[in-house]
C-alpha cells in the first residue's frame, strides 16, 4: 500500500513538472496560447467597457457582473478534452479536494471585490490612464511574491519593476489634464484611487494565486479552480446587483439610457462576457505555467496596447508623458523577457554539461508524460 502511495505521489511531481517545463513540447504552445488569451481579452476588455461608460452606460455593478458571468464557457475547456476529444484520461474535478474548493471561493470573493474597484476606477478615468495606473501594482507584487512564495530578487526582474513603476509616476504627475471637463476633481480622484486600490489587490492575488497552483498538477485543474472563482466573483456582484436594483437597472438602461441601442447594449454585454473569461483564463495559465511575477509581467506590458488602443479607438490625448511611460512599459517588458531568454539558455547548457560528463542522454520531460500507474485518474 505504501510503495502504491509513493509510486502515486512520485507521478503526480512528474505530471506537474513535465506540464511547467520548458523542455516540454507542449510547454511553449500552451504558454502562448494562454498568453494570446490574455493579450485579446485585456485589450477588448478594456475597450468595451470604456465603450459601455462613453454611451451613458453608468451602472458599476453591471460593469463589475460582466467580468465573471461568462463562467459557462470554462466548461469548454474543462469537459470537452475528456468527454468529446478523449485527450486526457483525467475525469474533470477528480481530486478536487474541499480544501482547494474553500480557497477557490475565497479567491473568487476577493477577485469580485477587485473587479468593483476596476469599474469604479475605469468609469471616470480615459482608458490610457486607468491602464498605466495598473501598473503600480508590479512593485506590491514583487514585494509579496517574495514574502509569500519567496520569490527570488533578481537586476532582470528588479529592473522591469522599477521601469513600470517609474512609468506609473511620470503618468500620475500629468494625469490632471486627462481629467474630462465635466468630471469634479473630487470624482476623478475617486476613480484614481479605486484603480490603484484594484492594481493592489491584484499584486495580491496574484502569488496567492501561485502558492495554490503549487498544490495542482496538471492545467485542467488550473480551469476548475478558475470555474469556482469565477462563479464566487459573479455571487459577489449578483448580491450587489440585487440590492442596488442592477437587474432591473440593466433593463431600463438597455431601452431608454444607452444611446447606442438595445441591441448594440445587449452586443456589448457579451463581448464583455467573453474577453474577460479570455483574460482570467489567460492570467491563471501565465501564473501555471510561469510565476506570478512573471504573470504580472506580461499583464503590464499589455497595458502599453490599452493606452495605443484608447488613443485610436476614443481619441484621446496622447502626450509626451504617456508616450514616455508606453516606451519605459515596452521597454521594461523586454529586457525582462532578453534577461529570462539567457537565464533559459544557461540552463539548458547546464543540463547538456551534466549529461555529458555522466555519458547519458538529456531525459527529456515529454517523455514522462504517461507513466505506469495504478490510478487511470492521475494521468495527464
């Protein structure tokens, strides 16, 4: 029974590794997959709810419900592989323990809170504002990735740091011209802090968010426990709804508010609904697959294409500061990806000297995919 246990428990480290490591062939396709996801879904995202707010579209509660209602379409990834494609012998939330289920609804609580403080924060700032104030949260991230997953504090990741925030400061000292004229002082400051409030939080979600992928071994769990969460977000947002009339509220706007159309408002709905799935889906497989910095990372970057995307789209201003800050965002984001190139690099020459000087081949991690095992459930 014990070396069963051990045969078990050895085979469940493989599988998480063999589905992180680079040497993986299928590591890459899935890591740009899953970073696509994040690139359409931040992009749109943010697009069409500064779309919502530009056509009197003005209730939080339903901007802040459209960030986690579209939780049906995770069940595609979740049950298609098993019951439709026969990829995988995994039966979907097979050790999907309580534990892991009370964290993930804790999680999702906590992810619904900051999608509130997005939607307060956006719905007064111009898109390219609201997405560069983001990025103050990298600096809170790194400082809690090294507190809570110990992270390791490196000149490639503390230089990336330090050019993102520096790009928020250098926004935040001309942002007063960004303000629109028939916005009050005390409101545009309101919705200033709510996203640095929402940038916080997310440097908190995200190490928290690694610490637990830590326990999970394989990539369809990751979506599980996003299901969950998703599901915990939009309970959040459905109390409030219901308590501050935002049902009812959504129907009156549709046909009487938005001036676009009943039909363009319920169309801008569920795009809503699908980009930010495409975002958290992407977010959740990035911290997988990678670490949360360097999910934090890769979210930042993105934040330089809002601002291009608010510029083209909506018109809006885009002067030297901004155009500063998008050059130090793009520019912090590169050196980071060159620095974690050389790093990958290193170790592969690494792992090619060791196998060399003890005459065996390099064991790649592929080839681990399947191994024997009594449980049909814990293969990949």
């Amino acid at each position: 029974m014990n070396n069963n246990t051990t045969t078990q428990d050895q085979f469940h480290d493989s599988s998480e590794q063999d589905q992180k490591a680079i040497s993986n062939k299928r590591y890459i396709p899935l890591l740009l997959i899953n970073y696509t996801c994040l690139f359409v879904g931040s992009v749109s995202s943010s697009l069409l709810s500064k779309y919502y707010f530009n056509h009197k579209g003005t209730n939080r509660w339903v901007s802040t419900w459209v960030q986690s209602a579209g939780f049906p379409l995770l069940f595609l990834p979740i049950f298609l592989p098993y019951y439709l494609f026969k990829c995988t012998q995994r039966k979907p939330f097979s050790r999907f323990t309580p534990g892991i289920l009370i964290l993930s609804i804790f999680i999702g609580l906590m992810l619904g809170l900051n999608n509130l403080l997005f939607s307060w924060g956006n719905s007064y700032l111009p898109v390219s504002t609201s997405s560069l104030l983001l990025s103050s949260q990298l600096v809170f991230n790194l400082i809690l990735s090294v507190i809570i997953v110990k992270q390791r504090i490196t000149f490639m990741n503390l230089n990336c740091v330090i050019l993102l925030t520096l790009s928020s400061i250098l926004l935040a000292l001309g942002s007063s011209h960004d303000r629109p004229h028939d916005l009050t002082r005390a409101k545009y400051f309101i919705g200033f802090m709510a996203t640095i409030g929402a940038g916080l939080l997310f440097a908190l979600y995200l190490p928290i968010m690694e610490m637990v992928y830590k326990k999970v071994y394989c990539y369809a769990m990751v979506m599980e426990m996003q299901l969950v969460m998703e599901i915990s977000a939009t309970a959040l947002a459905s109390v409030g709804m219901a308590l501050d009339g935002g049902f009812a509220e959504m129907k009156r706007e549709s046909g009487e508010v938005f001036d676009k159309g009943e039909g363009v408002y319920w169309a801008t709905v569920m795009a809503n609904l699908v980009t930010w799935q495409l975002c958290f889906m992407g977010t959740a497989g990035m911290v997988f697959l990678t670490c949360s910095l360097t999910g934090g990372i890769c979210m930042t970057a993105l934040l330089g294409m809002n601002v291009l995307g608010g510029v083209l789209v909506y018109g809006e201003d885009f002067g030297g500061v901004k155009a500063v800050s998008t050059v130090m965002c793009g520019w912090g984001f590169c050196s980071y990806v060159y620095g974690m190139y050389v790093n990958n690099k290193q170790l592969d020459d690494d792992h090619m000297q060791i196998s060399h000087a003890t005459n065996a081949p390099p064991i790649e991690m592929a080839q681990v995919v399947t191994p024997p095992s009594s449980d049909p459930h814990l293969r990949v």
